[in-house]
C-alpha cells in the first residue's frame, strides 16, 4: 500500500529510516517469477524488455 509507506517515510524526519516491506520479487510477470533468480543478477535485453513490459501492462 503506497499510503502507508508514504505515511511510515514522513513519521520521522530527524532520525534515519527503514522501511522494509514483504514483496515478491517481479509480481505481475510470470516470467520473472518463475524465474526470479535468473533475473536476480541481470538486465533484460530489448526484445525481453518489451515482452516484459507487455506481461506487466496485461496483468
């Protein structure tokens, strides 16, 4: 929830903050879940860019 990560970034703005939230590494991609670790250390190519893209923008 974007409101409250906004709201736990601001509580404090005199002390350093951490603020750690419980993902899933590529949600909205079936390729990038079923392969999370190969996508762990690398940057898509161009073609794998738009098609992930494409995965995202129809999930």
């Amino acid at each position: 929830d974007l409101n409250e990560i906004t709201n736990a970034f601001y509580k404090t703005v005199t002390k350093p903050k951490v603020i750690i939230c419980n993902t899933i590494k590529g949600f909205g991609s079936k390729t990038l879940t079923q392969e999370m670790f190969a996508w762990h250390h690398r940057s898509p190519n161009d073609e794998e860019y738009k098609m992930l893209i494409n995965e995202l923008e129809n999930a």
